[in-house]
C-alpha cells in the first residue's frame, strides 16, 4: 500500500512539472503566417549574382535556431530547378548582409556566388547580348525553428517565392532618356551623390561593350562592375561624383556602336546638358569604357577636346573605320590630337577579341610625339580570367588609376 501511495504521488509530481515547467522540445507551434522573400543580388566583376535571400518575418526569430540547413532555395530556370548552395544563415534588424548575427524578424539566407547558377544575366551568342534572367526562386523551410519567444515554427512542404529584388548601388541609378536635335534617342542612367550646397562634383561618364546593348533595361549596370565601381559607397567617401551610363541600343546597323554617328555626338551632347543640369565642375568631366566602349572613349576624347578633362580607355582600338579583325594601324591624325590629353590605356596580352596592337601602338605613337600624358597597363598572357579581352576586371579595381583620374582637370 505505501509503495502503491509512493508511485501516485510521484505521478501527480511528474504531472505537475510538465504544467509548470514544459520542455523547450514541448513548446507550442508558433501561428506564424509565412514570411516575405526578397532577394538579395550584387553585380561582381563578372556580372549580377544573387548572394542572399531574406525571409521577413512578422516576430523576432531565435538566432541559435537556425543552421545552414533550416532552408532550401532552388532557382528556376527553363524549367531547371537547380539547388542553390547555403552559406550562411542568421537574423538581423535590417534584411542585409552582415558580419554578425542581430537580434530581428529577417532572417538571411547567404548563398555561394560561385554557383554555376548564381548569375542573373544570360549571354545570347546569336545576338550577342547578355539577356536579363527571369529570376524564379522558390524557399522551403527543411527545420524547425524558433521565434525568440521559443515557440516552434515547424517545418513544412510549403515553399514561398521570391517577389522582390534588392541590388545595392544599382538601385541608386535613376534611368532617363535623351534626345539630341536631330531627334536620336539614348537611354541612360544617372547616379547623384549626396550634394552639399555651394559645392560642384565631378562627373564620371562611363561607356559599356557590345554586350551590354539594350533598351534601356539596365544590363549595362549588371554585366561587370564598368558603372557601379565609381558610384559604391566606398569610391564615394573619397571621391563623391555624379555618374553617367548612356545605353546603347540594340540594332545590326552601326558595327562600332560608341564610335558611329550618332551614337558618339549624342553622347557628347548628353554629357554638357548633364553639366549644365546638375552642380558639376566642368573641369573635371572624366570617360571610362570598356571594349566598344573604349572605342568611344578615344573617339569622344580626339574629338571634344573642351569637355573631358581625362580618358580610361580599356581594351579598345582608335582608327575603327579601317579595322580588320579588331586592328587598324594608329592613324597619325588622331595621335596629333590626343598627344597631350591624360590618358590611362589598359590592354592584355593574349586579348583575342581586340587586338593588344592597337592600343600598343597608340601609346607608342604618342610617346614618341613627346605625349608624356599617356599611361599604359598591359597585363600579361594568362592572367585574366575567363579571357584575355576582359582586362576591365583588374582596371577597375586599380586604385592608383582611380586617384589618378580624380586628380586630372582641365
């Protein structure tokens, strides 16, 4: 009998515990409605990767209950669904990459950007032109997981698509559209710094390759990093700029799409009524481009020698109307005109798409006309990754040329 009145109340005891003090592992499922997706994109040297997805919830998520295998996100493409690779997760207050987890109702979802699947962008070889992805991304939850209240949110079949995209400096550009007298229309794009009154900024024009024509959708933002370098956060605390990114349009008409009429005037005249619309120092109007775009930069600098205080030409050539197979012979005029304007050449080596030649023998010409104004980079057969042509990867990155570019005026 007293053992028999022993085991009640150790039952009534135990009954007692799990009222009073329920388990973690016990707690009950959170009513939680299904979080908001939003993904995160940057544009690297190489193009536009998603790099994150944030899920946004409506109360705070316990931190400790997430791992890199709370989630799976898939990417959907024709038809392909594809398993993006999770680096990190944790929570914080604002939905943006961090070094470190804080406290909040987001919870991101790092991925690796060197996925084979990471990037927004597609290269149409038949057009030749980089095609914006339909970003397709669907979220499951594979885990439990906790609100900081430690009521479970139970895992679930249920997936939740991505409805937003977020680029950061990208989404700083405001698109506009300019024509010239003769009634030629160019889209571009215009990032403004943070201005102070009374002050003038300097202006940074930059000119994309032929395989960011478009019209208007922004690829020339998103396929390399030719506009977003001079607008990033960082760039802008040393050199607070205006930035220009004219897009050229896509036709079969003008081969040398920034070098042709009536792209190259347009473009000209799109600079001074930038200059005249916006608080620049006219003295400090400085053109960067890229391949096609490098064939502008020569052409607009020989021929607008009022407006651009220094060029940035990369991967380019100068006498394009008696190119053969991406070389012509310097031609002797244009060395007499650009002889004594700051210019900063880059080229590669092993560059098979425009032939090194063509800026070699540029500086060449120059500097035997006694231009000691010219600058060149030539990077050595093998190091640029994926070919030799993309030479804008490392340039871009050349701080020297940045300061050096920054410090030329008029």
């Amino acid at each position: 009998m007293q053992r028999r009145r022993f085991a009640l109340v150790l039952l009534s005891f135990v009954f007692l515990l799990t009222i009073f003090f329920p388990s973690s592992s016990s707690a009950a499922a959170a009513d939680v409605p299904a979080p908001q997706a939003t993904l995160l994109t940057q544009v690297q040297p190489l193009g536009e990767v998603v790099s994150a997805v944030v899920l946004k919830y409506s109360t705070n998520i316990d931190g400790a209950s997430l791992s890199t295998s709370s989630f799976q996100v898939q990417s959907v493409l024709n038809d392909v669904y594809t398993d993006r690779t999770v680096t990190g997760v944790y929570t914080n207050d604002t939905g943006a990459i961090t070094n470190r987890s804080t406290h909040g109702k987001y919870v991101v979802i790092e991925l690796d950007t060197q996925d084979k699947n990471a990037s927004t962008l597609t290269y149409d070889a038949t057009s030749a032109v980089n095609r914006i992805n339909t970003l397709n991304y669907t979220i499951s939850q594979k885990k439990d997981i906790a609100t900081s209240k430690k009521t479970v949110i139970p895992a679930s079949a249920q997936t939740v698509k991505a409805t937003d995209k977020i680029t950061p400096i990208v989404d700083d550009f405001q698109k506009n559209t300019f024509e010239n007298k003769e009634g030629f229309k160019l889209n571009y794009f215009t990032f403004e710094p943070k201005v102070e009154p009374g002050k003038t900024y300097p202006l940074v024009v930059f000119l994309h390759g032929n395989g960011e024509r478009g019209d208007g959708n922004g690829v020339n933002l998103l396929a390399n990093a030719g506009a977003v370098t001079w607008a990033s956060p960082e760039q802008q605390a040393k050199h607070p700029s205006f930035v220009i990114a004219p897009q050229s349009p896509i036709d079969l008409e003008h081969k040398f799409i920034w070098a042709d009429e009536p792209r190259n005037s347009a473009v000209a005249d799109l600079v001074r009524e930038t200059a005249l619309k916006y608080p620049i120092d006219t003295n400090r109007i400085y053109i960067v481009g890229i391949s096609q775009g490098a064939m502008g930069t020569w052409r607009l600098l020989e021929k607008n020698l009022d407006l651009f205080a220094a060029g940035v030409p990369i991967a380019g050539l100068t006498n394009y109307e008696k190119a053969v197979n991406m070389y012509a012979p310097v031609e002797p005029t244009h060395v007499e005109v650009l002889k004594n304007v700051p210019i900063w050449a880059f080229h590669a080596a092993d560059d098979t798409t425009v032939s090194p030649k063509n800026s070699q023998e540029m500086v060449a010409a120059i500097k035997a006309q006694n231009g000691n104004l010219i600058h060149f980079s030539e990077y050595e057969a093998g190091i640029i990754k994926p070919t030799g042509h993309f030479s804008w990867v490392p340039a871009l990155q050349n701080q020297d040329m940045i300061e050096w570019l920054f410090a030329q005026k008029k």
